[in-house]
C-alpha cells in the first residue's frame, strides 16, 4: 500500500500538492480526484497515509453507494453485488489510489438506486442530484453517459419526471468547473471534446471487446494492446457476465407480467450498458478500470438473479455460494501478480529521482522526456512534454529553461536523446532497467 504514487496518480495529486509544480493536466481529465485528495495534502506529503485516507474513504463510499439499493433489493442481494463488486482485483488494487473510476463506479450505483427511490422518496432527489455532481466532478463524459438512461427514463415514465430538474441541477454543478477550464484553456466545450478525443487516439466507431477481454487481467493500461492474455481461464466470468445480466433481464420482464416491478433491474442494466459503450464501442486501447462502473452496476441484477435462484433449492444455494467464493478466491493470485507488477513500476519512479537529486537535479528544476511527469514528480521537478499526447511545451522553450534552472532529458530503452540534448551529459541511471539521463549544462555555466 505503501508503494510510491503511479503515473497518472502524479498528475492528479500534483495538482494540489503544494510541495511540487503542477503536471500537465491533459483534456480527457477531470479534477475530482484531486480535490478529494487535497485535505491531505495539506497536511503531509506521506503515501502511506494518503493511500490509508483512500482505502478508508473508498470503503465507506462503497457501504453507502449500495446501501442506498437495500430498500429496492434486500439485504442479501444488496450484500452479494457489493461482496462480488469489491471482490474483483480491479476494485481492491483502486481503493487506495487516486484514480477516478473507482469513484465514478460508486457514485453511479449510488444514484441509480436514489433515481428509483425518487418517485416515494422526495428527498432522494437531492441526493441523485448530488451524486450526479460528484461524478461529473470525478470525469464528465462518464457523467454523461451515466445521465444518459436517467434522463431518457425520467422523460418517458410519468412518476420520475420531478427528478429531471435535479438530474440536470446535478450534472451542471459537477461539469461547472470542466466546462470553466474549457473554455479558458482550450476555447469552448467543443475544442476541449476535440483535444480530448485526439488524446485518446481518436473518439471514432471501434469494436474493443478483444482489447478489454484482453487486458482483463492487467496491465494496468493496455496501450498498444498487443500482449498474451494473461490467466485466461480467470476470464470465465467475464465472458458469462452478459448471459448473465441477459438472464435476469429475461427474468424481470416475466414477472413483470405478474405485477412485479422491472425498473430495479432494468435500469442498472441500461446505466451499465451506456457507462461501457465508449470503451467497448469507441476506444482502440483499453484498461481494466475503465469497466469499473459497469461492474458495480451489473453487480445488483446478477446478484437478485442468484438469490432469486438459491433461495428456495438449499443444494443451488450451496452452488451458487461455492461459486461466488471461487470467483473471489481467484481474484487473490491477479491482485497479488498486479501489486507487485505496479509497485515495481512506481518504485522506478522513486530511484529515477533519486539518481537525478544526487546528479545535482534539484527544485527548482526542469525533467522532459520518457515517464517525466512520475519521476519529476518524485524529484520535485516541473516536467514538460515536447512531442506526444502530453505535449505542452517546444524544445527551444526547453532550451532557454535550461539557462534559468538544472534541466535533464530522460529517455528508456537505449532511446537516443532529441537534437537538442545531443550534447548534454549522459548519465545511466542504475535501478531503473536502462533508463538514461541527460543532463543540461549547469545555468550560467556557458558565461
């Protein structure tokens, strides 16, 4: 747990820390998260109790996302699809990390289940409207497929109609502040969409069903995804999760023929369905946390469908509890592979810093080049990006940096520097399996 901050944690965290400069903070993403970490922050630059916060945070988080479905379920289905949920890898491994998804997952479940409760329960409005703005806050195209099926439901069922004002209240006050940046640093809404599909390698028609099934079981980003499957036959579940969500959708609508109502299990369908539509549908890369909230929400029809099936047959309860366990047991040797697999990243991060600190690369300073953002991170360095979905800066920008403040180019895999390094000092640096620093003349050393 202790394990030092991965990539894109650094980007969300620099933003708040007040001990390093900010990273480029890149148009697809949105600035929940470092506001959720900020309290601590402000108090202590620790990892560990950061990763403690979040571990604490996200546990109480997920009690109530799903407590808000026990009214509409029943406990034991209500503790099935929160126990299957929390079980798989993908959720344990984000708990403690300042990631998005995990947060828009449980904020997700717990507006569905609020959005069904609305119609009895008028002071559940306010909260849908806050969960909505929470999301938003956390990433708004999540947001807004998550609105999506909300909006289209409210406007076609007669009783959900009073929540349309607080869908719309709930998803302005969360996307205020995106739509804020957007327009001052990217020239509107419609430019930042443009600069953030581009990021993304293009928001275009693309099956990525392989990718997803693919990467299931790590790395943490599959991008390209060209790699072996790892533990295929841990992706059983995968694969069966559709025929199941079909199953109970089957048996939903028959007894809604007997007066029982479907919405509990129709809705979270259609939440979960449109949540994985852009990185099923759109993406030509994956990564096991982008189906985060479609596996929270598939969680509570498939766990009313297991308990309606075990309930009255001892010997299926038996069955199915055998195979809920399995399921669970399996995820331990993905999430053991996984810790390890990103702690030894991050740890990189932390000797690369290390090196350069003792190289004389210290605040202020400037780190450009391969895995900059992390390592200057650690380093307390600005990084900057002159080529790549990151790039925020030109090498003659670099260059006059260079003059003011210690400034070094990274590069890995025996990579040659760019034209402008080609002089600067090569240092390897030991720890880091063939990383490489090159090292600007010390400023003012030229006069």
């Amino acid at each position: 747990m202790a394990h030092v901050l991965g990539w894109d944690e650094t980007v969300y965290v620099s933003q708040v820390d007040p001990r390093t400069p900010a990273a480029f903070f890149s148009a697809p993403r949105s600035r929940g998260i470092s506001v959720l970490v900020s309290p601590v922050l402000a108090v202590t630059d620790s990892v560990l109790a950061l990763r403690i916060a979040l571990a604490l945070l996200s546990t109480a988080a997920l009690y109530a996302a799903y407590r808000v479905w026990r009214p509409l379920l029943g406990p034991a289905t209500t503790a099935l699809a929160a126990l299957v949920f929390s079980g798989l890898w993908i959720a344990q491994i984000s708990g403690p990390e300042a990631m998005p998804n995990l947060w828009v997952a449980l904020g997700a479940v717990a507006a569905t289940g609020l959005f069904l409760r609305a119609p009895r329960e008028p002071n559940a409005r306010w909260w849908l409207a806050a969960c909505l703005a929470g999301v938003a806050l956390m990433r708004v195209p999540d947001a807004a497929w998550l609105g999506l099926p909300l909006f289209a439901t409210a406007g076609c069922v007669r009783s959900h109609r009073r929540t349309l004002p607080y869908l719309l209240g709930g998803l302005a006050a969360g996307a205020t502040q995106w739509t804020v940046e957007a327009y001052s640093r990217f020239g509107g809404v419609p430019q930042r969409l443009h600069v953030s599909g581009a990021t993304e390698g293009g928001m275009h028609p693309h099956l990525n069903l392989f990718n997803a099934w693919r990467s299931l079981n790590g790395p943490e980003l599959c991008r390209p995804c060209s790699g072996p499957v790892h533990h295929p036959e841990l992706t059983l579940w995968w694969l069966a999760l559709p025929l199941l969500a079909l199953a109970a959708l089957a048996v939903a609508l028959r007894e809604r023929r007997t007066g029982v109502p479907a919405d509990r299990t129709l809705v979270p369908l259609a939440v979960a369905v449109c949540l994985s539509a852009p990185y099923l549908l759109l993406l030509s890369y994956s990564a096991p946390r982008f189906l985060l909230p479609a596996y929270a929400l598939l969680a509570l029809p498939v766990g009313g469908l297991l308990t309606r099936v075990a309930r009255p047959r001892p010997a299926l309860a038996v069955t199915v509890g055998c195979l809920v366990a399995l399921q669970l047991v399996a995820q331990y040797p993905v999430l053991h592979r996984m810790t390890a697999q990103v702690a030894s990243l991050d740890q990189r991060y932390r000797v690369a810093a290390d090196e350069l600190n003792a190289l004389g690369l210290r605040a202020p300073c400037l780190l450009v080049g391969s895995h900059a953002q992390p390592v200057g991170y650690d380093a307390g360095c600005a990084s900057a990006a002159t080529k790549g979905n990151n790039r925020n800066t030109t090498p003659s920008s670099v260059l006059r940096r260079a003059e003011r403040m210690p400034t070094a180019v990274l590069t890995a895999d025996a990579q040659r520097p760019p034209r402008y390094a080609r002089d600067w000092t090569r240092h390897p640096l030991p720890g880091t399996d063939g990383w490489t620093a090159w090292l600007a003349p010390a400023p003012g050393a030229s006069r």
